[in-house]
C-alpha cells in the first residue's frame, strides 16, 4: 500500500475518517499524512462535487462497491485535481472500512484534450486527411476529404482502396506497399476533382500505431498541389530561359551584393561559374563614385526602371561599357528586395559611336570656318545693299546694327555718329539680343559727349584703330554715365573701332558682350569690313539731314508767311506743331511719321492767306458770306500746296482739318476713318490751342475748360482714339512739357 503507483486511503464506512492514506495520496493532495488522518476525506472533493460524493457514500453503506467514479481532488493549494475513484468495503476487527483506490488523471485528462485538438484540427484542415484501420476500412474522413472527393459520412466504415477509380487506384496500391519498408511513403498522385477536373495531389502516408508501438493503421495527408506544381514548372522554364539567355542577368540586393548572374553575365565580366554570386556591385563599377552609382541606378529602377549604359570592370581589369535596364525585384510579401539587370555588351558600339562623333565634330569645326566665312562675305554684301537702298539715316543705322549683330557673338551694338564742328559725339543707335531689354544702354541713345568726356574717343581720334576693352581691367577709364551702364548690364568685353570716310573721322563702331573672351583676328577683320560700310552709310546721313533741315527752314518760312498777317496765331503755329507731335508719340507712330506730322501741321491755315485781312479780323459777327470765305482756305491751303510729293501730307491737313469724326465737317464733309488720320490728330490740336488762345473775337479759355470740351467731343467731332491719347497727355502733366518745347522748337 505505502508504494502503490495510486493513491490510497482507507476511511470508516460510519464516520467517514481517514484511518490511512499512502504517500502517494499524500502527494497528489499536498498534505501530510499527518493532516488527512482523523480527517472526512469528503473535505477534500470540490464543494460543487460533495452532493455527489455523500450520495456515493450512501449507495456504499446500502449496495456495496459502486463502479470507478470521475470526481475532482482540491490540493492543498487549491489546485482542481481531476481523480478516479475506486471503492471496496472490508471487514477488519468489526468494523466497516472502505478501501479507496484515488487514480491522478491530470496526464490522462491532457492526452485528451490534445487528441480532441488534434482531432478538431485533422477535421477542419482544408487538405484532405482519411485515416483507415489495419484492415483498411475508413475510421476518419474530414471536411477536406468531403470537399476533395464529393464524399461524406457514407465512407466511415467502407475499404479505402475498394471505392477509388480505377485509374486512381494503382498510386494508392504502390504507396501502400511502400509503407511497408519506410516510415512514410510520400508521391505525386493523377487524381480528379469532386467537380471532375483532374489534378495532381500530394499524398503522404504515415503509420499509425498505439502506446506499445503496434501498428494500428494508416493516415493519410492529401494536399491539391496542381496550382503549385504549374507554377513551379513555369519557374523552371523560366530558371532555364533565364540559364541560356544571351544577355547578362545580374540580381541585386538593396544592400548592393549580387544574389544570382546567369552563365552569360559570368562570360561577359570573366568570372568562373558563381563567381559573381555574393560581390558587392558597387566593385564592379568602373567610376569612382561607384557607390552613389549603385545607389542611383537602384533608386531610379524601383521607382519607375531604369534604362542606360554604365562602365563596368571584368575580372581582369579592363573596361567594357554595358547597356541594359534594371526593374524592382519584389519579395514575396510585394516590397522591393532588390533590382534585376538585363544587359548586354556595348563596348565595340561605344567606341564606334566615339570614332565617329570625334569625327563629325571635326566636319563640324570644318564647317563652321566655312559657315563663318561665308556669313562674313554675306553680311557685308546684305549691308551694301542697306546702304543702296537708302532710306531715313536713322532705318539705316538701325538696319545696319540689327544686321550686324546677326553676324557676329556680340550681345550689343551700338552706332556714334562724330560731329568735327562740335568736338562731339552721339550715341544714334543701339540694338540688342538681350533679355531683359539693357534699359541703361538704351536711355544713353541721344546722349553726346565731348572728347574730355570720354577717354576712348581721344584714342580713337588719335590712335584711329579697334580698341578691345575688358572691363575688369583696373587700368580701363570711361565716362561715368558709360562705367554705369556697362556694370548695371554685366557686360565684361567691348570692341570698338574708329568709321572712317575717305580718311576723316565720322563716328564710332562699338560692339559689347556679356562673357570676357579674347576677340579673334577674324572678327576684327569682319567687323573693320563693316566699319567701311557703316562709315558711308553716317556720311550720307549727314548729307540726308543737311537736306532734311533746308527743307524744314523752307517749310516754316512759307509757314511764317501766314503769320505776317494775322499776330495773334504766330505761336499759335508752334504750339500746333509741338501738341501733334505729342500725340503721335502718344499714338504710338512711326518716328518718320511723327515728324512728318508734326512738321506739315504748321501749313494747316496757310490757305488764310487768300482770306481778306478784314474777315480775318473782324470783330463782331461774320456774314455768312464772310463764313464761306473762311471755309474755302481749306481748298486755297490745299492748292498752294500742290507739286512736290514732300507736301502731300500737309495737303491733305490744309483740306481736311476741318472734317468732323460725325460727318458735318467742311470741304468734303468726310466721316470717321475717311478723314486723313493726320488731319483728325492736328484738329485736336488745332482745336484746343485756338480755344486757349485770344482772338480779336473772343477771350482765351482756361485750359481745364478747354480739355473738357475736348474730351466732350470725341465721337461726335474728334476721333475717339485721338481724344484718348489727348487725354492721357493732359491727364499725365504732360502739357507742360509740349508748352516748354514749343517755346524753344528744334
């Protein structure tokens, strides 16, 4: 009793105490032995249990030995302790005992558990799992089964091998016969779908045997591998296409170690088989920057691949040039592991290409000599022609600029014209290819200064010869108003060179560029060829503007004819002629044209001259006689004015200044845009300063009023967009300016 594998304990049937227990009781219930005699052992059950305990006690005293019963032990600690119970009542001395045999069922209870776990899990598998017994006949079949074969609970009981196909039946005959040899017998096996599509089926069979090591018979796993077969059969094809490919395959990991190279990328950088399984890619760069290469060339392929040649190292050292893409080489779980590089061997095309460029680049530099040439031999032919042509001074100093400018690398270009009276020069002309416009050069067009004033024109007079300028130069001197422009431009280099005329001396020649640079001997010779030319185009411009002023002197002598009769219009004239040349500025004219205008306005009254002086200064009111003797100085005006073509436009100011934009006007009664446009702006003019003016007939207006009325008159007697630009000069303050500048008229 003291070492029985159970626990004991011997209790009196009437009072129910302990009267013994073995060690092992002890053990299972953590007391002593000590503190369980004298002791109920019904204080040991678990209180949710003693009913059942009392009742078995009672079924003791009336039948005798109840059968093993299930009951829970409380340990000492606490603890439940799952328990069987076995009792026997003997007689000792005359007293009743009941042996009680206490089974520790805590290692029976968790085999239990983890068969029904495990039975739970064999049923809920999705692959199919049947079990079958020595004989062969179904003991388990699972939800996979069911699903797999279309079969149910029918199959519990039936022989395995009796109820597959005939086709099927053979695979399932060897692997049986196998498992007599090994422990498990595992194969590929042709089956067919519940649905009848056919499919391969992984099939492990293994023994099943008891505690004592005796076969009890067979469980079988049977998994539908025909998805994962197909894709292992697509990726050894591919393994084979990828082994025989003629281009270099090359996967990289993220960390820049090469993790596979196919046969042909081992071939092209002469590395034995694996040789270059486990480098570091970066090593085989032949940069050296070859790490931030790597990572470039990783980065841009993950994103959206990558495709271009890089220069690479063979194992013997030299250098070869491949061209290929890289992609993003994904894991399993879609992130990027890597890149993959496909490429192939360019180095024999790289350096063709390079023979040839260094070739075309030499045709090239050939080419541009004699595209050089012969854009000098052109310019020079194109700028004789201008100057054939002729035209204003200024039309053919600005298309002699621009032309020049076409010609040659300088970024600006600018045209002095020299005047010996004087001892000074004119800056008359500046054209550009900037951007933005260099609005310094600009605002000196016009500007004059005196040989004091500007060192550079001494030496040309003196020295007479281009003259480079490099404006970081500490020794350069210039004028002041010159320094700044240069510098607020970034202009770094100019080259000027004297005009000559048959030896005299009439301007100057100046080209300015932005990047310092020596100037080439070509570009001297080309630009002392234009010189010639540029130096002929000014003197003939002198003599054009000797002939322009004869003619403005004339034009105002026959003005100032009219002025001998009638005092008060004699500055009338010149107002007239500084308020329209205002507003053809404002118009946006021509300069031509501006200056056109503006001279032929003073012979707009020259008609009055056939008016008898007595209508002319009346005072009271005019006949109506005296009205259409007034009107008809229009048609006196117009032809006195007859004969020569430089009168046209005053012509047609004299007959039509006195059109009405509405068409009640006088001679022609002529409307809107039938009106000469140099009439409809001298009326303006006209009309405005005779209002401001005091005449024999009436007081002067205020200029406010006069404007006013001005302005209350477009549409219906002055051009509206003649009455516009009038407004914006009496608007801006402008007028005074026309008033200062007719007071002095150049």
């Amino acid at each position: 009793m003291r070492h029985a594998g159970d626990g004991i304990a011997v209790t009196d049937l009437a009072s129910g105490d302990v009267v013994d227990v073995n060690d092992r009781l002890c053990a299972i219930a953590g007391y002593p032995r000590e503190a369980l005699l004298g002791r109920p052992l019904l204080q040991l059950v678990a209180p949710e249990e003693q009913v059942d305990a009392g009742a078995l006690i009672a079924q003791i005293r009336a039948d005798g030995d109840p059968p093993p019963a299930r009951s829970t032990l409380l340990h000492m600690d606490g603890t439940a302790i799952p328990v069987e119970v076995s009792n026997a009542r003997v007689r000792v001395g005359g007293r009743t005992l009941v042996v009680r045999v206490v089974r520790d069922l805590r290692g029976r209870v968790e085999r239990e558990r983890r068969l029904r776990f495990d039975a739970q899990v064999l049923a809920s598998m999705s692959d199919a799992v049947v079990a079958v017994d020595r004989e062969g006949r179904i003991i388990f079949w699972n939800r996979g089964a069911v699903a797999l074969f279309g079969l149910g609970e029918e199959m519990m009981g039936l022989s395995f091998l009796a109820v597959m196909p005939p086709d099927e039946l053979p695979h399932f005959v060897t692997l049986f016969g196998r498992l007599r040899a090994e422990a498990v017998a595992t194969a590929d096996v042709p089956l067919h779908h519940a649905d009848g599509r056919p499919i391969v089926c992984h099939v492990t069979l293994t023994r099943m045997r008891d505690q004592h090591g005796r076969s009890t018979g067979t469980i079988g796993l049977i998994r539908d591998v025909t998805t994962q077969r197909e894709a292992e059969a697509r990726l050894h094809l591919f393994a084979q296409m990828v082994s025989s490919a003629g281009e270099a395959i090359l996967a990289v990991g993220l960390e820049g170690m090469i993790a596979y190279a196919n046969p042909a990328a081992h071939r092209m950088l002469g590395y034995p088989p694996e040789g270059l399984v486990g480098l570091h890619g970066p090593s085989l760069f032949a940069t050296t920057s070859a790490v931030e290469a790597v990572r470039d060339v990783t980065r841009t392929a993950i994103q959206s691949g990558w495709h271009g040649e890089v220069g690479v190292r063979r194992a013997d050292g030299t250098c070869l040039v491949m061209r290929g893409t890289a992609s993003a080489w994904l894991s399993d779980a879609g992130r990027a592991a890597g890149i993959v590089i496909v490429a192939e061997d360019a180095t024999a095309e790289f350096r063709a290409q390079r023979a040839q460029q260094a070739l075309l680049a030499r045709l090239s530099e050939a080419n541009a000599t004699v595209d050089e040439r012969t854009a000098e031999l052109r310019a020079v032919a194109e700028i004789s022609g201008i100057l054939v042509a002729g035209g204003e001074p200024e039309a053919v100093f600005r298309a002699l600029a621009r032309r020049m400018l076409e010609a040659g690398t300088f970024d600006v270009i600018t045209v002095s014209v020299f005047d010996a009276a004087r001892q000074e020069i004119c800056l008359r002309e500046v054209q550009h290819r900037l951007t933005p416009p260099p609005y310094a050069m600009l605002s000196l067009r016009g500007q004059t200064w005196t040989r004091g004033e500007m060192p550079l024109l001494d030496r040309m007079l003196t020295e007479r010869r281009p003259m480079v300028v490099h404006y970081g130069d500490p020794t350069w001197r210039a004028s002041f108003l010159i320094r700044e422009s240069m510098l607020r431009e970034g202009l770094s280099l100019s080259v000027s060179t004297p005009l000559l005329y048959h030896g005299e001396f009439v301007g100057m020649l100046s080209l300015y560029a932005r990047t310092d640079r020596d100037v080439q001997e070509d570009e001297l010779r080309l630009l002392q060829a234009l010189a010639d030319h540029v130096a002929a185009a000014i003197h003939t411009a002198g003599s054009l503007d000797r002939i322009r002023e004869m003619r403005r002197d004339a034009i105002f002598r026959l003005a100032l004819a009219c002025e001998t009769r009638d005092a008060d219009t004699g500055t009338h004239l010149r107002r007239i002629q500084a308020t329209t040349a205002a507003l053809c500025r404002e118009l946006g004219l021509p300069g031509a044209e501006t200056e056109e205008t503006a001279l032929a306005s003073v012979l707009h009254d020259i008609g009055k001259i056939a008016v008898p002086e007595a209508v002319l200064k009346k005072k009271g009111s005019l006949e109506a006689e005296e009205i259409e003797l007034i009107r008809r100085h229009t048609l006196h005006g117009e032809a006195m004015l007859a004969g020569p073509d430089f009168y046209e436009t005053a012509r047609r100011i004299a007959r039509s200044h006195h059109e009405r934009w509405d068409g009640d006007g006088y001679p022609d009664r002529f409307a809107r845009l039938a009106i000469p446009r140099p009439a409809r702006i001298v009326a303006v003019a006209d009309v405005f300063d005779a209002l401001i003016s005091r005449r024999v007939y009436k007081p002067a207006w205020d200029q406010a009023d006069a404007a006013r009325e001005i302005l209350e008159r477009a549409g219906t007697h002055f051009d509206p967009e003649v009455v516009a630009a009038f407004e914006a000069l009496w608007r801006s303050g402008r007028f005074g300016a026309v008033e200062e500048g007719a007071a002095h008229p150049s």
